[in-house]
C-alpha cells in the first residue's frame, strides 16, 4: 500500500474540522447586536401577547464569559450566545 494513502484519512480529518471551524467561526463574526437584539424582541412579542411593544426593549452586555448580550423586554430577560442563540431566559411566572 503506498504510504499517500496512509495519510489521506488524516487529511480528510484536518479538512472536515477546519470547514467546520471556519463554518462557526462566519456565524459568529456574521451577527450583529442588532439581529440578536431583534430576535429577542419579536419571541417577546410572541410571549407576552397584545400588551408587548417592541419598544420595551434594551440590551445590554453580559457579565458571563460564555454570554454576550442580556435583552430585558419588559419581565423578561432573554440571555443570548455570541451566535445570537437564546441560552437562558427568565420570564414572569416561569419555573426554573
């Protein structure tokens, strides 16, 4: 067996974690506070019912290392990632 093809699995590896790499690495770079803050502001209006506004909305930054923005819509709290998921969200009434 020529030795190329020992490698070639290991190649394959490299280049399936670095597509990867690259692939999370674009979604973080590509959101914007704006479209996380957004995001957060219209499941508000999904939550809340008629009373909600999109306007009771501010963010501010996270104090978590593994958090970057809190959203506070009125009760709510919505804890979002650096992709612009929702990680933790603290609503009137909820259980945790």
């Amino acid at each position: 067996m020529p030795r190329r093809l020992i490698f070639l699995p290991v190649l394959a590896l490299v280049a399936v974690v670095a597509g990867i790499g690259l692939m999370l690495g674009g979604r973080a770079v590509t959101t914007t506070e704006t479209q996380a803050i957004e995001r957060m502001a219209a499941r508000y209006l999904a939550e809340a019912g008629a009373e909600a506004a999109r306007s009771d909305c501010a963010a501010r930054p996270a104090m978590s290392d593994n958090l970057w923005l809190v959203v506070a819509c009125g009760d709510y709290e919505y804890f979002v990632d650096a992709y612009g998921r929702l990680v933790h969200r603290n609503a009137p009434g909820a259980t945790s």
